[in-house]
C-alpha cells in the first residue's frame, strides 16, 4: 500500500529517499494491485504535487526512471564522459520500451473496465499517461542530459521498428528557456518582408511585455513553456482540460496563416533553434500582448469620453449647435480650460458642418490642436482632421476640420474671394486681437453679406462681449457664455514700496516702470513657501516677468537661493530658448523639490503647465508699438490689463487649489485698463493696407474694423506706400505694388526680392530675405560665452550684419552636404547640433530659413517673375542612390510618426541646470529627415551657391539689392564718435538722433570699422573751409529695424560707400547752381570741394537710377501681359539681359569712383535757412539741353526754389 503521507509523484519516483531503486520501471508497477493502480492515477489527475526536488545535476529522467545504484550518474553534465552515456543508453531504452508496453496493456485493461461510461476519463489517463515519457526537456537538466533524452526518442523499441520511425519531437517545457535570447529570428517574423507584413508595430514596446510576462512567470515558480505544446488539433470527442486557460479568453487572433509565419522563422533562422512548437507558444504570447494593448486603448477611450463629457462646455452642446445652425453669427465666451478649441469643431462636424475652418493665432497652437481632435475623433492624423501653418501642412481632399493660422486664411481670401470651400469658420482667441485677427474680423464680417449661408463663429477666453456684441448687432450674434473649471484660488497683494509712485491714483494710463527690477519681494515670497509649506506638499511657481533681461536678473538670484536650499529647481522661459529648453518646464520635479519658472508672457496663454500651484505676478508686460513718424518700433514695459491679470491668476487652478502672489496693491489693480491694447494701434500698416487694397477693398480708410488704427497713422502708412513706387498719387497700385501684395512679407523685404529678378541674383537674395524674416540664429551665449564668441569669429563679415548671416547659413549648408550617412539617422542631427551649439546658434532658425526661402521661390514663380525649374537630369544610377534615400528617410519619417509624444521625465536636482543640448536623447532628428527628403545633392548644392557671395562683384550688387529695399532706413556717424568709447558711439536717423548700434551685432562689437583712419583724410587745400573731414571713405549705415527698449538700437546694419549710396537712392535730390552742394532728402548735406566731381557723380547716379528703372518696368510687365509672342518674349529676355550688363558695368564704375566730399546731418534750423524759396521778378533757370534726362521739361519747384530737371533732382535752389 502507498504511504499515507507521501504524494504520488513521491512514492513513483524515489531516487533520492529510496537507497536501493528497482531495476526497472516494469517491475515496480507490477508488484502493485489494478485497484492501487486506479486510485494513485486518480489521485495524480485530481491534485499532482510538484515533484521532488533533486540534487544538483540530476535530470527529470533520471529522477523518474533510475536504472540501478550503479547506473545512477550524480556528476555534473561537464564531466559526463561520452562513454558512459553511449554505455547506459541501450539499457534505458530497454527499460523505456517495456515500461510503453505495460502502460498501454495496464490502459487498455483499465478502459475495459470501467466501461463506456468512464471512457472519457480513460482517454485522460491514456493522454496524460502516454505525455509523460514524450517530455523530453527536464526542470532542472542541463544539455548534456538533453542530448541524451534526444538519443533515446530516436532509438525506437524492438516492437516499433517494424514500424515507421516517428518524427523528432521538440524539446518543450524548458526552465530556461527565453523568448528573448532568439530576439533577433522572432523579429523577422513580426516584421515580415515588408511594412505590410508587420504583426506588432512598437518591437520595443512587445520585447518589453515579453520580458516583464517571463519574469511573472519565473516569479510564480512557473516556466516560460508551461506545458508541453501540441501540435495537433482536437479531434470529435476530445475533451478540453477543464482548467482555465488564457487562450480561450482573448478576443484576438491572428489572421496571417502559421504556416506562412514558420516560413519566415525557417527564411531567417538557420540555427532551427526554434521549432513549430515554439513558435506556436510565442504567437499565443504575441496574441496575449495584442489583446492587452486593446484593452488598453479601450481603457484610454472609456477614459478619454469620459474626461470630454465632464468638460464644462459639454453642457451646452446642444446650444452651441443649436446656435449655430439658427443664427449667422455666433460667440462663445468659454474661460480658460473649458473646452472650447477642441470640442467645438467636433460638436458642429457630429451636426453635419462638414467643412469648418479654425483660426489661430499661433503656428504650435494649430498643430497641437490638431493632433488632439484627430486623438479624440479616432481618425488618422491629417485626414478627417488637419493643419496648415506658414511653412507646412498636413491636410488631404477629406479633411473636414482644418486648423488653420490667421494669416494663411487672409492669403486664401486674396485668391477665393467667397472662401466656398468653407461652411463655418471659427475665429479662436479673438480677445488676444492680433493684427491678423482683426484685419480677418473685418473682412468676415462683409464676407457673411455676400454668404449668408457661412456661419461664423467667434471664442475667446477673456472676450470683450459688450464690444463684439456691438460690433456684431447688425447680424444679431448670439451669445454664450461657458464658465470654467478652476480649483479655489488664494488671491495676496503684495505691493513693492518702490512701484507705489507708478500709477497715479485715478488713471488708467499705462506707465512705465524702473529699469532695474529688485528679486527680493521674489526671493522673499519663495522663503514664504519653504517655511509654509512642506517640500512634500506638491506644488511649484510660475513668476511671470516682463522680459529677458527682468528673468536673467531673478534666475541668477533665484539659483543662488536654490544653491543653499537644495529644494528647488530653477527654469527660466521665453521664447529665444531652444524647444528641448522650454519642454524641460514640462518635466517632473523629484521628491521634495519644487519646480520654480521663471517665464515671460508666454506661458500666460500659449503654454499650460500642468502642477502650477502658487503664481507670482508681477504686474509688468512688454509690449511692441510703433511710432509712424519716426518708424521705430519700441518695446516698453507697461502694466498689464485686467483680463491678463485674471488669465496669470487662474493658472494656480487648473490641477488643484493654488495661491496668487500679486506684487501690487488692489487699488493698482482696480486703475489697470479692462483689456488689452489692439495689436493694429501698435505697429505699421503698410503690408495690411496693401493688401487691402490687392483685395479690392474700395477705401481703407473705411474699412470696418473693429477698433480703428488712428487716421494719422493709415496716412503715414499710404505715404509710404507712395514713396516707395507701390501706390499711384490717386492710391492705385502700381505693377510694382502688385508685385509687393502677392508676398506676404515687409515692403522692404518684398522689394529686395524684385530687385533680385531684376539684376539676375535671385539665389543669394532669397536666402537673405528669408533670413532677415525669421528670428536670428544668434542667441544670447553667442556673445556672452567666450567660448562661443571665439567659434563665432569665423563666420562674421565686416560688411555687416546681413553677411554674417548669409555666412552662418552657408557654413551650415555645407555640414549638411558633407554628412551623407544615412544608416543611424543621427550621426548628421549631431554633428550640425553640436556646430550650432559650439557658436551659440539655434539651429531650428536655419531649418525656418529654409523653408521660407523655398515659399520666397514659390511666390515669385506663381508671380511670373521667376521660371519654375526643370526636372533632374539623373543618371539611372544617380536615380537608384536618390529612390534608397527617400526610402530609408520615409521610413525614419514614419518611426517618428508612430512614436509617442514627449513625455514628462524627472528632473535632476541640480540648481543650476543644464545647458542646451547637454542631454541627447538619441532620437532621430526628424527636422533633418525633412530637409533631406526635399533636398538631395543637387538642391543642396543650389542651395549653397545661392548662400555664396565671395567674388567683389557678387557682394557689391547684393549690397545694392539690400539697399534698395531698405533706404531710406539709412544712419550716419556722429561727429564725436571716434574720440568716444564702444557704448558711446551714437548715429543719427532722419527722425530718430542718438540711435546706438545693437550689442548682438557685428559693428555694436567692431565699431572701430566705421570710424576714418587717419589715412583716409585728406587734408583741406584752398578757399574750401569744413569742421567736417573731408575723405572718399564716408560711410553710412543701413539698417533694417529702429527698435527702441531703454536704448535706441540699430538692428541687422550694413555699411555702404555714403555719397554713391544716397546719390543713387535718394528720393529727393537738392543741388546748388555749381553742384558743389548737394542736400539728400532733405537732412544730408554732401559737400564737393570741387564741384566738377559733384556734378559728374551725380549725373552717373541720375542715368544709373533711369537704367535701374527701366529694368525693373521689364521684369514687371510679365505681371500684366497676357498673351504675347514666344518671339515678343525671347526679344524682350534679350533687351532685360543687354540692360543688365551695362547696368552692372556701370555700377561697378560708379561705388568704385574716388571722389573726396564731407557730409553731415542737417539740423531743423539749417533746414529753414536753407532754400530759398521762390523769387519773383527773377527769371526762370533754362536747363537746355537737359543732360540728366533727355527731353524732360524743366519746371520750377514753388516751395524750394530752382526747376525740376528729373523728377527727384532739384537745381538751383
């Protein structure tokens, strides 16, 4: 009888226990009756114990069916001798082969039996009975063993060779055993030949719950194969195991064919490590891992409906909807976290709104959105939901909701008057009233007259409803209001003693403050929340300062106290940081240490941060106006308004209740005006009334905006249009102003942009003009890091600023060409980062320069003043390399598509931070992926010839090119630079004196160029008397901003020769009766001590200006002809071609000329003294013949004095 105490397994397998095993397994069954035979397989089926652990080194086999004291080998598999094995295995088969025979004569008796009705548990005793001796991998045996176990199964019984030889049977059940160690073969299978073959789409993320799903196995005490794996199907009448088992659980299956998947295992494993069975048992883990990821995602969107129904906004779905479909005009005032931008464009599609168009004012916006309602709409990204921004687009023919900037939907409008391809139109963020904004505000609202079937509808956060509510009374606009949803909000004055006096009690006018900001009421504030609050309260700080130099102060003062503390990290944030800079303000803060941002504007609207739980506001904002007489742009600090104050406050709410520190007092706050200044009362209106009048816009001037710009300044601003030659003197446009409207850029860079068709440069000067649109690549650590200024020096040019750039671009370029390595996908994104890193450069700036040069090209082709380039010549082998790139660079595009968003990662503890591109990720870079997919060698190539100016020729006309779109941006030297310092060196505008050159630029640091050698001047002989020096080497400078912040800067300079530059460009000329005087524009005297040479110059300067004009007349007349003769074209490329060069050899004569003069700036009182005026009684001045221009009839000019003899050139004043 067996032992009571003793299991199963225990008392058939005793190799341990027992000193003396039986010889043979058919002996040991055969001393036990039928009836114990009966109950121990009943009781082995019921609950089977674990077997009996066995000493080291002894298999499973050897456990179960021991030979004899003598056959038993103990030793480890290393020193198993071959000759005892090949010595022990015929009697193992022996023994095997009987104990076969005796277990299917023992079923057969047993099923006889218990009759039919215990046949299917007979079947279970057959099949688990007959598994047994097939498992040939054991629990704890090594190879050696298992090579032994494989000569035994293939070494058949006497009785079964007269038989067909069964199949090798693979080793299953294996303790370690690991998908992971075959990594390499399975991802052939999962990946296929091709991308459509693919089974799992993240290979990382599957190895990933391959690895953690072995662990929870091995951790459990289970095997990675538990059970021996059948390869055969069931059978009628088979019984499945009544065990749960997670293959009958899932949902999932997959629907390529095995033996299709066995192919490829066989195609890319030639080891045979893996056999069909295993392979089957990883399929049911890719299955498992398949139907896990869909739970998942069915999780994340019971998740993500649920989050969209709690929204605030969801409760007036219906009446949003409702609206819309009833009335023209709507607007929805949602505060701040409602919902609105992503909700509302989904509401109307669900409504059947299946064209609808959404405005912002920003490019990150639009994509972010976009990117959202495509997540929460299950659509692929850029079908049914997609973008367009400036320099990119994501959209197809079934897009329905397309987000879109301000600025592309004006450019829409110039060409789709009607905008049909439009059922609704939502304006977001109208109360930000952005130029754009308000210029669309007006051109929607007569739109919706001649569209009565457009609906229209206006969101914003902090929206003045009384004033659009007016603006809309005619359309009768429906209103909605949507509150938010915000956490309690503390709210703590704070007033600084020393900002008391800015505000006077009773005004509402905006002030400016002191220069100098104090980080102690700050520091102060973050000493508060230490001793307040515990570093385990989560919770971190946005300050929000004025500007760069206000946050540079604090950062360095808040660094400081994080050193000592240890508790806090210091982030700053604005908008010259580079992007992998601003998302670290996106990232955990580790435990007990508290995130302190220190941001501009910026994070008040355009950036959530999530874990805001105390604000600090400062008051202050800078803000960009522009004054029109003098056109200087000034950026000044004011308090903010009230709505801003609310929208700083509420970002202490958005993930929990939040403390609001306001360092001013209430009755501050109360004289704050209610909203925001409008963009259009701050800055030129050239580029918009230009555009207006493109449209068709009958009068400007009674353009229904919804604020309107002061008379003064839409005056100012079609003045300027007159001057330079883009309006007629009845306000029409000119060829040239049609031109200047097709490119939706400043007048003066859309003029370099002409004049660079017109002199045959067009390469060198898109890549300029692209240049000078974008924000400089030069950020602050290229002039404040010695490091940084000595690798900067190579890449400067003593012509100035606008060459430096052109040189940085090229530099770039060539990095780019040299990197042809494409097999990493990183090796290029380092090596251009790191230059760019090493000089202080922002590399994204050159990416946007690229793009925007390419939109340059586009425009001037659609224009006809640029021809459309050919197809490549491409050998069949060039062809080849080209097909292999854009192939592996669509793939990298893809990767990255298919990865997933950022996410947040802990920061590091230390106070002081890491400098840009410390960490690298090793990610591909999928900016440089793009490039590469537009540009291939050749486009390179063009590329970088079209960024090279080297020969004196090619500088010297793009210098003019610049000029010609910039005068009369133009400043002169002061009389006492050269005895003053560096920062003392002051040069006068027309309008604006003591201007400064910028510290960031190339003559701000080599001032010293400017100045006259001693060399230069020449000494005075004569009757001639000047206090000025008299010199050939004048210079002027040319710049392409006036900005003002505390100082008055010169921005983006170039020097030019003086007296040829304002010759040549000046639009009016004043010369006395023996030309030795010449007054340009009526603030620059030019002064010849001879007056023959004055003469001369200017009449070079007078029949250059004729030639330059007639030019450019030729170039623009392809803008109005409309069917001319391919002859009537060739001759006219001809005449253009022929002008050209004598042009050029003439203008190369003319900088070149040496010519000695003195110039000075003419002060207001030397201006009235200077005509004068007309006499009468004196007889009129004959000009005949007329050598500036022939056949033009001298007319006397009644307010000077003198005749007209060109249309610029004043004599005799």
């Amino acid at each position: 009888m067996l032992s009571a105490t003793m299991s199963y397994w225990e008392q058939q397998y005793q190799c341990k226990d027992d000193p003396k095993p039986s010889s043979s397994r058919r002996d040991h069954r055969s001393d036990r009756s039928q009836t114990s035979y009966q109950e121990a397989s009943k009781k082995r089926l019921r609950s089977p114990s674990p077997p009996k652990v066995a000493p080291p080194g002894l298999s499973y086999w050897e456990q179960s069916y021991p030979t004899d004291s003598s056959s038993a080998d103990y030793r480890t598999p290393s020193r198993v001798k071959s000759e005892s094995q090949s010595s022990s295995r015929s009697s193992r088969r022996r023994q095997r082969s009987r104990s076969r025979s005796h277990d299917r004569d023992a079923i057969k008796s047993e099923s006889f039996e218990r009759g039919s009705g215990s046949s299917s548990e007979s079947r279970r005793k057959q099949r688990s009975r007959s598994r047994s001796p097939k498992v040939e991998a054991s629990y704890w045996g090594q190879s050696s063993q298992l090579a032994a176990v494989k000569s035994r199964e293939r070494s058949p019984s006497p009785s079964s060779r007269r038989r067909s030889p069964p199949k090798e049977v693979e080793q299953t059940n294996l303790v370690d055993f690991s998908f992971l160690d075959h990594k390499a073969a399975l991802n052939r299978v999962l990946l296929g030949y091709c991308s459509r073959d693919q089974i799992v789409c993240d290979q990382h993320d599957f190895w990933l719950f391959v690895n953690k799903y072995e662990a929870l196995l091995k951790k459990s005490g289970q095997c990675i194969l538990p059970e021996p794996v059948c390869g055969r199907e069931l059978r009628s009448g088979d019984v499945i195991e009544g065990r749960y088992s997670k293959a009958f659980s899932t949902a999932l299956t997959l629907t390529v064919p095995f033996e299709e998947l066995f192919s490829r295992l066989q195609h890319f494993d030639q080891s045979g490590k893996i056999g069909e069975l295993k392979l089957r048992q990883f399929l049911q883990i890719v299955v498992h891992y398949l139907d896990f990821r869909q739970k998942e995602r069915f999780n994340k969107l019971r998740k993500l409906r649920r989050a969209q129904a709690n929204l605030p906004v969801a409760k007036h779905r219906d009446e949003i909807v409702a609206a819309v479909q009833n009335e023209q005009v709507v607007i929805l005032a949602g505060d701040t976290g409602c919902g609105k931008s992503t909700q509302v464009p989904q509401y109307l599609f669900h409504a059947g709104f299946d064209k609808i168009a959404c405005t912002q004012p920003r490019r990150i916006a639009c994509i972010s959105l976009a990117k959202r309602v495509a997540h929460e709409m299950l659509c692929e990204y850029g079908t049914q939901v997609g973008y367009q921004i400036r320099f990119e687009r994501s959209k197809s023919q079934q897009t329905n909701i397309l987000f879109i900037t301000e600025g592309l939907l004006l450019r829409q409008l110039s060409t789709e008057e009607k905008l049909s391809q439009y059922s609704v139109i939502l304006l977001d963020e109208v109360h930000e009233r952005h130029l754009h904004g308000d210029f669309l505000l007006g051109i929607t609202k007569c739109l919706i007259r001649a569209r009565p079937d457009l609906k229209l509808v206006l969101m914003s956060a902090t929206i003045n409803i009384k004033l659009f509510g007016d603006y809309f009374a005619d359309e009768k606009a429906q209103i909605i209001e949507v509150p938010g949803r915000l956490f309690p909000i503390k709210l703590h004055y704070m007033p600084q003693i020393q900002d008391v006096s800015l505000l006077s009690a009773g005004t509402s006018k905006k002030s400016k403050t002191s220069d100098r900001i104090s980080p102690d009421p700050y520091l102060q504030i973050m000493q508060l929340i230490d001793q307040k609050y515990p570093p385990t309260e989560k919770g971190d700080v946005l300050i929000f300062l004025s500007g760069l130099n206000e946050i540079t102060t604090i950062v360095d003062a808040a660094k400081e106290y994080a050193e000592k503390n240890k508790n806090w990290i210091i982030l700053p944030l604005h908008s010259t940081l580079s992007i992998a800079e601003q998302d670290k303000v996106f990232d955990y803060a580790p435990e007990g240490s508290r995130k302190c941002i220190i941001s501009t504007n910026i994070a008040e609207t355009s950036v959530t941060i999530d874990g805001i739980r105390f604000v600090i506001d400062s008051g202050k904002v800078k803000e960009m106006s522009y004054d029109p007489t003098t056109k200087m742009q000034r950026l000044k600090e004011f308090w903010i308004s009230k709505a801003s104050s609310e929208q700083r406050k509420g970002r202490a709410g958005r993930t929990g209740p939040g403390i609001c520190y306001r360092l001013y007092s209430e009755k501050q706050f109360q004289d704050f005006e209610a909203y925001t200044t409008a963009e259009i009362l701050k800055v030129p209106l050239e580029s918009l009334l230009l555009q207006m009048i493109s449209m068709g816009l009958p009068n400007s001037r009674m353009f229904p905006f919804v604020e309107p710009p002061p008379a003064d300044n839409i005056e100012n601003a079609i003045m300027n249009l007159k001057h330079h030659e883009a309006l007629t003197n009845d306000e029409k446009l000119t060829p040239l102003g049609k031109a200047l409207a097709r490119i939706p850029v400043d007048i003066s860079i859309g003029k370099m942009l002409l004049m660079g068709c017109v002199f045959q440069q067009l390469q060198p000067v898109l890549t300029l003009a692209a240049a000078l649109s974008v924000q400089s690549p030069f950020t602050n650590r290229a002039y404040r890091e010695p490091e940084c200024e000595r690798a900067r020096k190579t890449l400067e040019s003593d012509h100035g600023d606008p060459i430096t750039l052109l040189n940085a671009y090229k530099e770039w370029l060539e990095l780019k060409q040299c990197r042809v390595d494409y097999r990493r996908g990183d090796d290029q994104r380092e090596n251009t980062k790191s230059w760019c890193r090493r000089r202080g450069l922002e590399e994204q700036r050159f990416y946007e320069i690229t793009k925007l040069r390419r939109q340059f090209q586009d425009l001037l082709q659609d224009c006809g003043l640029m021809e459309a380039a050919g197809e490549e010549n491409l050998t069949s082998s060039e062809r080849a390399i080209r097909h292999g790139e854009l192939k592996q660079l669509k793939e990298l595009r893809k990767a990255h598509r298919m990865e997933a968003p950022r996410k947040r990662q802990l920061l590091k503890s230390d106070p002081w931070g890491l400098e840009d591109g410390e960490e690298d990720d090793g990610k591909v870079d999928i900016r440089d992926v793009e490039f590469r997919l537009s540009h291939d060698s050749s486009k390179l190539d063009e590329l970088v010839s079209g960024a090279t100016a080297c020969s004196y020729r090619d500088l010297m006309t793009l210098k003019l090119i610049l000029v010609s779109g910039l005068y009369p941006q133009v400043a002169i030297a002061d009389d006492y630079n050269y005895c003053k310092g560096p920062t003392e060196q002051f040069f006068h505008t027309n309008a604006k004196p003591y201007a400064t050159l910028h510290p960031m630029g190339y003559f701000g640091n080599n001032h010293q160029i400017l100045q006259l050698d001693e060399h230069d001047i020449i000494e005075k002989a004569g009757l001639y008397k000047s206090r000025q020096p008299l010199s050939s080497r004048h210079q002027l400078l040319c710049y392409l901003t006036l900005l003002e912040t505390n100082k008055t800067y010169l921005m983006n300079t170039l020097r030019m020769p003086a007296a040829q530059t304002l010759l040549l460009f000046a639009h009016t000329i004043d010369t006395n009766l023996t030309f030795s005087r010449i007054i340009c524009d009526a603030w620059l005297c030019v002064d010849f001590p001879s007056p023959e040479s004055g003469q001369q110059l200017l009449l070079k300067a007078s029949n250059l200006r004729r030639l330059w004009n007639r030019m450019l007349a030729e170039k623009l007349k392809v803008l109005t002809q409309t069917a001319d003769s391919e002859l009537t074209k060739e001759e006219r490329g001809k005449t253009v071609e022929q002008m050209n060069y004598e042009l050029w050899a003439e203008l190369a004569q003319f900088m070149n000329t040496e010519v000695c003069y003195t110039v000075r700036r003419m002060l207001p009182a030397d201006v009235k003294t200077m005509y004068k005026g007309p006499s009468f009684g004196e007889e009129a001045i004959e000009v005949d013949p007329n050598p500036f221009a022939d056949g033009f009839v001298a007319v006397a000019n009644e307010t000077k004095g003198g005749v007209h003899i060109t249309e610029n050139i004043v004599y005799g004043w």
